[in-house]
C-alpha cells in the first residue's frame, strides 16, 4: 500500500514511514484517488503540507467545479491520518481514565459496566419478546424472539416498528413508557402467541448507569429524545410502571440491554468470538469484552464484563478541535442538546443528513450552488434524512435519483450541482466513517494492549442503518481500521436483525439468573430473621433462663459456677492454667503480680483423643502438663491450679464438676456424669511424680468474664462464640435454686448451646440445620449452638450449596464429590469470603481450591450464602445476649444498664461482620442497656488462674 504526496515539505517527509513515502494510498476497492490534494488551499483543519486521507469515491468523476467555496467545504471535512490518529490515541486515554474510575478531569467517554459477564454460548432457549428503543430515532421496535438452543437453527423473529410521536420523544416520560405499553400490547393482541410468563429484554439505547442485569439509570438522553423525568431513574421501573398501568398483559422486563450490547450479543457464532458490539444508527457508540478486573467500580478480578463505551460523548477538544467544521457547531448550537455527544453528531444517522443540508444551505446562499437558489425544506432543519444522503452517495442510484431527491426538496438542481451534492454527501460520511474507525480502533488497540496480544483476533459486530444502508460506510470503517490498528485482525459481522436475537440471548441469561435468584431467595428466607422473630427468641431464652434458675425443667441448664466475684486486683502469685473445649488445648503459667504475664504452650487433642476413653484423654492431659512445665523449668512444683473446662459442669464446689454432656466433637467415654476434677486427678496420680493442685475448675465462659472483669470491672457476663457457643453472667444469688444463700450474686454458666433442645427454636430450624444435626455426634442436642458456632456454620453452607446446585442455580448444577465431603467448607471460609475486600476473589480461590467449577455469578451465590448464614447466627447470638443483660437490668431494678460482656472465640474474633451484627442485635432489642464488648486477648486460662487466685487469697483469709 502506497500514500500519494503532493509538493510536501520535509517535515510530513520524516513522518512517513520509510516504505511509505512517495507511494500512492489505496484501500479496499484499491482504486488509484481521483483527487489531487489541494495543499496550498489550507482549509480547515489541514495544518500547511498535511496529507488528509482520502477515498476514492466509486463512480464520482472529481468535481470540475473547482471554486475556492466549495473546495473550502469540503477540504473542511477532510480528515488527516495525523488527526485520526490523535483522536484515537485520545479517546484510548480517556477509556483508561474512565476505566480506573479517574473522576476528574471527568472522562471524555463513560465507561459503562453493563452486567453481561459473558458472549452467549448458544445454550440460550425460550420465547423472549424484545422492545428496542432509541436505536432508531423515531421509531420503537416490537419483537418475539424464539431461541432454540440448538446451534445454527434459528427462528425468524416476528417483529413490529411502532412510529414515535415528536410530541412523546419530546413530552413527559410517563407519556413515552406508556407509549411503548401500548404498542407492546398492541403487538401482542396481532400475535398468535401464549400470553403467560412473558418474559421481555429491553434494548434501550442511551447512555446508563446499569446496577444489575434489570437496574439501568438514565443519565442522560441523547439523539432525538428529551422526555422530562425520566433522567436519573431506573427505566426498567418507569417500563414495568407502564405496563402495570396499561394491566393488558403481565409482562416481566428482565434485562435491560444497550443496543451495542445486544448487536454484539446476537452475533451469529463463528470462528472468532464476536467481542465488540458496533452500532451506527440514529446515534453511535460500542462496547466490547473487558478484563473485569481493569473495571475499578466492579470488584472483581476475574472474568470478562461488557463495556458500554458511550464514544458519542467523546469530546476532547485537543483531539476534536481541529476536525469539526463550522457546520458542526451550528448543528450542534441548533441541537436538542447543545455541547453534548460532539462526536455523535459528526457520525451518527441523525445528523448526517443535517450536516448535508448545513453545507448545501451555505454552498446556496452563497450562489455556488442551485444557481443560489433555496427552498424553505433546503433551510428548514431535518428535511434531509440519512436515507436521502445513502441514496444520494449511492453510485447505482444515478444522478436522476439525486434530482429527485433535491426536486423533493423545492430544489431545482443543475448537473453539476447533482455531483456537488454527491460530493458534499461522500465528503460527510467520508468523515463519519473514519472517525468511527478511528475510536472503533482505540477500542480495538485497547483490547489487544489488555490482553498482552501480538495480534488480536477479533470479531466486531456492526448494526445500524448507517452501517446497513450506506452504501460506503462500512468499507471506508474497515479500510481505516486497518490503517490504524494494523495489530488488529478485524472480521467484521453484519447483525441480521439488528440486534434483537442478541437482547434475547441477554434476556435468557437474565431469566435464568432472575429464576436462580427467586430460588436463592426462598432458600436462604428461613436464615433473614426480623425483629419479631429475634424478640421471641429473646424472650424464649428469657424464659428458660428463669426456668433453668429455678431448677424447673429448661434446655438453659443455667448451671451455678461457685465465682462469687470478679478479681479485685489484690490477686497475687504464680499458677498454673488449663484451656480445654476451644480449637486448642493451651497449658499456661500465669503470674499474676501488680500486672499478669502469661506463657503459654498449646497442644494439639488428636480426635482419636477427643472421641477415645476418658482415661486416654486426662493422661494425654497430663502429659503435656509435665511437658509444659519440664520446658518451663517448673517440674517438681506444685502450683495452683485453674482447669478451664469448656463443656456443661454441674459443679458442686469451684473444684467440682460433674461433666453432663460431651459438645462440640467430643466424646471421650467414661467422663459424661464423672467430675472431672476428679478424673484429672486421677490422671495425675497415675503418672508418678507428678504434684498438682486443682484449685478451680471453670468454664470457658466465666474464665473470659474473669479474664476482661480483670480489666474492666463492669465486665459481668462472659460470651464464646468459636468452635462452640455459651454464655455466663452475674446473677442475683437470690435468683439460683440450689445454691443457699439470698445475697450476693454468682456466675451463673447458661450453657445456652442447648437452648432449643426442648423444641422451642423449632419455628426457626432449617432442612439445613436438620441436615447438620442429624450428621453430628450428638444429634438432637445443642440446637442454638448448631445455628450459631465455628463447628457447624461452615457445614451449613455446605448443605445450602448442595440444595443450590441440585437446584441447578450453582455449578450449572453440576455436584462435585468435593461438596459431598463433610467438614469440606471450613467455618473460616465464610470469614474470608465476607472480607470487605477482596470478596469475590476469596469466593473464587476457596471455593477453586474445593475443586469447583464455577462462574462469577457462582460466586456471588456462594457469598450471599455465607452472609445469610452467619447473619443469622450473629443476630442469634445478639438476642440471647439481649435477653442476659435485660435480665441483669430487671434484676437490679435500673432504667439503664451499662455492663461489658468479656467475648472469645475464633468466629467472634475473626469474622470481619460478625461482633458488628451481635452488637446491632443487643442496641436493637435492650435499647436500655449500654453494652460494651470487651475482646478477651489472652484466653479464659488467664481467667481461670484468677478465679484460682481468688480462691486461693479467700482460703487464705479462712485461714487466719
Ligand atoms: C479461647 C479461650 C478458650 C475458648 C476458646 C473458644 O481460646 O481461651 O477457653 O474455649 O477461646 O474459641 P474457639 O474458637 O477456640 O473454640
Ligand atoms: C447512545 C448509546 C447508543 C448509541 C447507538 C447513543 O446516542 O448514547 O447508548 O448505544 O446512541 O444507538
Ligand atoms: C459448651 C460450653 C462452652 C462452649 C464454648 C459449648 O459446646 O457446652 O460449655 O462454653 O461450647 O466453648
């Protein structure tokens, strides 16, 4: 290929490339140019010895009449390759801008996300009416759309065009959706086609802010249209307003699609996955296939989304300036929307004709043209459409058709002024076309840059009657593409009907996906609990809190723990500490002096252990008692001794507990009804030279009290939220049965890990929790632990997965014998995945290292699972925290509590939602308690070593 130049100084010279200088430049049609380039002119926008590019223009002989007027029009709309280049080099930079999210300099181009993750794969079924509006000017688009689901069989669609009324494009919004209602039920009345479970795709054409596949927000109306209230709101709503209104059919608007998207998407599949989606109608504009994780306003690293790129926006002076002619500010200035889409109206459709008859008005008046004859249509604005320009550029159309077309206008042309006309006509769309290549090949470099590829192979689908009726458009956007994008291996795919197949491939997919969410909704419903139903557990564990204490028959057990007071400070010495029940077995030395150091060593209880004999597991106890203190150089000393015990104990004295059941995946036999004090004893005694002194046994519960009571001394209830649940408080003695005494208050271990156990949480228990409980070791107990702790969420989720994908909404259905795997989805994984940042990619390397396949939208599923099944158990917990402290309020006659509560545990401390949904819960249903959450930093064994303390500085005071 060869460029022709003309009397050029040195400077264009250097520019060339060396294989290009002193060739003559053809493109596609590969006819030599005709035209000279008038350098010495120096018309608009050609810097002195620029070359603009030109095209031949097929059957146009060069215009013999060369006055300066006219050459001067038309040299104002040549463009030079420098020129487009800048604009693409600009438009590229403003692409990446927009797509960073830079707010200001705001963008010259927007960007927009549309929610279609992916190119249709073909799969797509079902009868899908479409309504198109705005790619057509004045005219909506009524379409049934049949997809088969079978590759290359395609169902003609029947389709409707509806004429728009002026007044309704330009009159309130309301009257334009109703409008549309009424040609959609109009349609429907003509076809003989079953009106249930209407499903409708709306292609509507203008720049969105889209939030979902069915969520799109006007920003601003471009082309022909300026209905009031209509911008800033959701047109999918103002759509299904309408139709409620009209009450003729129940239509659901499922998707929302811009007319790019849907050409793009009703690309027929081929060779080369169709990923740009071009259209030259009334308006202009493209979107393409993005890397999700380039698009800053989504969160998402993986995957493609399609980009809207509203290019009719495109505005950079820099790069616009020197193109637009005189007659483009006065359509523009003449407008419906004055300084806006500067791009489009050099391109699209609708402005074509207008900047042809700017330019034949001026060429008129000025006595160069029609003899300076005009008439009111040559002066009126809009009297000459796209079709008049098509046609009047077409070569095969004649010069007669040209004359009939002017005499149509009150014109009465001369032959020469028929050949200006067609070179006002070719000189326009000549600019149109290469200014669309030049952003379609900003576009394209954009994608190849994205995807680190020598040569980018892509399909771009074009649609539009510009692109479908001009007789040159197209070829010159091609040949200019290549120009300018010579990396870019372009195949360009004409849309067969415009692009309704394709906003019914989006409406199917969004189907799908409404289907999947309506699924997703009614499984995950029995996990969003509301204010009443969170009251009633409040009250119920209130309930049974008094029952419990009154020794009645409760599933609180509400068991007294003999700690009658938190530490005072006065506590001093050096003792020792156990930590059994949590995720780990930890032995410490704690040194309680005017401050307390700790040093600990945890060690592992083996499951074997944990579900072995009793025997096996207090010796294993031992064991790594004696290994503690060997490494801690305390062997041969007898210290005092705190067992936190983190299972219910019925004690008998502060050193006597009777072990009433095994929880959480433990099951060591001959311990349940033994004290476990004593069992520990035992186990010291059996290994020789071993002394120790078990002064205390506590619960994990009163140990975190006592350990942030330390600190705080308002700290007067104790919650674990880890592998298990429970809570303790300080509870009037008055109130506990059993133990004597009327003043004073103790530390009462609610044990409410089995409240519910008597049924009463019944109205709330899922297949899912049944499911869960059924699996476990102890089914049937430890209900409201079952719905709330570490050991059992993470299998929760895992059986609402399997429920999903049996349902087809995940995994395109496809179970996995990784999901089937009990224990497989860990506890700690809906704490990654609900991590503010980062959300999806957590989603998606979990749930990839689980072995499963899945899509974007499969990984949203997973995370709204996680949330909805720990929100609940978060709310849960609250409420039983509610009823505690509103018990402690009543107990002490206040208007106002303020208390901390001590907290421990792994999912407390380690989910990024959990601790803020408890407390929410306790402000929502104690709203006269001020509750402040204290995280236990070092464990409840530093708890039990001051109850140990206290104990021991009590017995102290017995004893002198
Ligand atoms: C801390 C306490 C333990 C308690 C555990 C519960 O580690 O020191 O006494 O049992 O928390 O949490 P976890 O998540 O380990 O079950
Ligand atoms: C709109 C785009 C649309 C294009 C082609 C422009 O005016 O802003 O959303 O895609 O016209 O119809
Ligand atoms: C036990 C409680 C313990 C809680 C937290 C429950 O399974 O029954 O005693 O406090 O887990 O560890």
């Amino acid at each position: 290929m060869s460029l022709l130049v003309i009397g050029v100084p040195h400077i264009a010279r250097q520019e060339l490339r060396p294989e290009e200088s002193g060739q003559l430049l053809c493109v596609p049609g590969g006819q030599p140019p005709l035209w000279k380039l008038m350098d010495s002119v120096g018309s608009a926008g050609l810097r002195q010895g620029e070359e603009a590019l030109s095209y031949p223009e097929e059957g146009l002989p060069g215009p013999s009449d060369s006055s300066e007027l006219v050459q001067e029009c038309l040299q104002q709309f040549k463009v030079t390759r420098a020129q487009l280049q800048q604009i693409q080099a600009s438009l590229l930079g403003s692409m990446e801008q927009a797509l960073r999210g830079q707010a200001s300099p705001a963008p010259a181009v927007r960007m927009l996300p549309t929610y279609v993750g992916s190119t249709p794969h073909g799969t797509e079924q079902g009868d899908f009416m479409v309504l198109e509006l705005g790619a057509t000017g004045a005219s909506l688009r009524v379409l049934w759309v049949t997809l088969t689901g079978i590759e290359g069989h395609r169902v003609e669609p029947r389709s409707q065009e509806f004429v728009i009324p002026q007044e309704v494009m330009l009159g309130a919004g309301q009257q334009l959706f109703d409008f549309a209602a009424h040609c959609l039920s109009e349609f429907l009345d003509a076809q003989p086609v079953s009106k249930q479970g209407l499903q409708l795709g709306f292609s509507f054409s203008f720049p969105c802010h889209q939030t979902g596949l069915d969520r799109s927000t006007l920003i601003s109306w471009t082309k022909g249209f300026r209905c009031s209230g209509v911008e800033g709101q959701d047109v999918v709503q103002l759509l299904r307003d309408a139709i409620q209104r009209h009450g003729a059919y129940n239509i659901d608007v499922v998707a929302v699609v811009n007319d790019t998207v849907g050409t793009m998407m009703g690309c027929e599949l081929g060779a080369r996955p169709c990923e740009v989606g071009l259209v030259v109608d009334t308006g202009t504009n493209a979107c393409y296939m993005e890397e999700a994780r380039h698009v800053a306003v989504l969160d998402e690293d993986r995957g493609r989304v399609c980009v809207s790129v509203e290019w009719g926006s495109f505005s950079d002076v820099g790069a616009l300036g020197p193109v637009l002619t005189t007659f483009d500010h006065t359509l523009d200035h003449e407008s419906l929307n004055p300084g806006a889409q500067r791009f489009e109206k050099m391109i699209g459709g609708l402005y074509l004709g207008e900047l042809v008859r700017l330019v034949l008005a001026h060429l008129a008046q000025r006595g160069v043209l029609f003899g300076g004859g005009t008439s009111p249509a040559l002066l009126s604005r809009g009297s000459i459409l796209l079709e008049h320009v098509a046609e009047m550029e077409d070569p095969s159309a004649g010069a007669a058709r040209v004359r009939a077309i002017l005499q149509d206008l009150g014109l009465s042309p001369g032959a020469l002024d028929v050949e200006l006309v067609q070179h006002v006509c070719a000189a326009v769309c000549t600019r149109a076309a290469q200014l669309c290549a030049a952003a379609l090949a900003a576009v394209l470099s954009h994608l190849q840059h994205g995807r680190e590829q020598q040569t980018l192979q892509v399909a771009v689908a074009t649609g539009g009657r510009v692109c479908e009726r001009h007789p040159r458009f197209c070829g010159i956007l091609q040949g200019t593409v290549m120009l300018l994008a010579p990396e870019c291996d372009v195949s360009f795919i004409p849309s067969v009907d415009g692009g309704g197949r394709g906003v019914a491939m989006v409406t199917a997919v969004a189907a799908r996906l409404a289907a999947h969410r309506r699924l997703l909704e009614e499984t995950l419903a029995p996990f969003r609990l509301n204010h009443d139903q969170l009251a009633a557990v409040q009250a119920q564990m209130r309930k049974a809190m008094v029952k419990g204490l009154r020794g009645e028959a409760s599933s609180l057990r509400m068991l007294p723990t003999f700690v009658r007071a938190t530490p005072d400070g006065s506590e001093r010495g050096d003792f020792l500490a156990l930590d059994l029940g949590g995720t780990n077995f930890r032995v410490l030395l704690v040194r309680v002096t005017t401050g307390v150091q700790i040093t600990s060593q945890i060690y592992s209880i083996p499951e074997s252990v944990a579900q072995g004999s009793g025997q096996q597991l207090f010796d294993h106890i031992v064991d790594c008692i004696v290994d503690f203190q060997q490494k801690q150089g305390l062997s041969g000393q007898s210290l005092p001794l705190g067992f936190t015990f983190s299972f219910p104990c019925r004690q008998l004295g502060l050193d006597q507990g009777i072990l009433l059941n095994w929880t959480k995946g433990f099951n060591a036999s001959d311990c349940e009804g033994q004290d476990v004090v004593n069992l520990l004893r035992e186990a010291i005694a059996r290994r020789q030279a071993v002394e120790l002194n078990v002064v205390a046994i506590v619960n994990d519960t009163v140990g975190t009290m006592m350990s942030c009571g330390y600190e705080d001394p308002r700290c007067e209830i104790g919650l674990i939220v880890g592998t298990g649940t429970n809570a303790c408080y300080m509870e009037e003695l008055r109130n506990v049965a059993g133990v004597p005494g009327d003043s004073g208050r103790m530390c009462i271990n609610m044990e409410w890990g089995a409240f519910g156990d008597d049924g009463s949480l019944a109205m709330l228990s899922t297949c899912f929790d049944a499911s869960v409980d059924k699996a476990s070791i102890n089914p049937g107990k430890q209900r409201f632990e079952k719905m709330i702790s570490g050991m059992y969420l993470g299998e929760i989720v895992r059986h609402i997965l399997l429920h999903l994908t049996s349902l087809g909404v995940l995994f395109r259905g496809q179970q996995t014998q990784r999901l089937q795997t009990r224990d497989i989805f860990k506890t700690k994984f809906l704490s990654e995945i609900e991590s503010d940042s980062l959300a999806l990619r957590q989603v998606r390397a979990i749930l990839e290292d689980l072995g499963l396949p899945l899509t974007s939208d499969d990984a949203l599923i997973v995370l709204e699972v996680c949330q909805a099944v720990s929100q609940r158990a978060a709310q849960l917990c609250g409420a039983g925290v509610a009823a505690v402290v509103e018990k402690i309020r009543e107990n002490r006659g206040l208007e106002e509590l303020a208390v901390s509560v001590g907290v421990d545990g792994t999912l407390y401390k380690l989910h990024p939602h959990f601790s803020s949904l408890v407390a929410a819960t306790v402000r929502e249903l104690a709203p006269h308690c001020v509750v402040t959450f204290l995280q236990s930093e070092d464990g409840s064994g530093k708890g039990a070593a001051l109850v140990t303390a206290v104990a021991c500085r009590l017995a102290q005071l017995t004893r002198v």
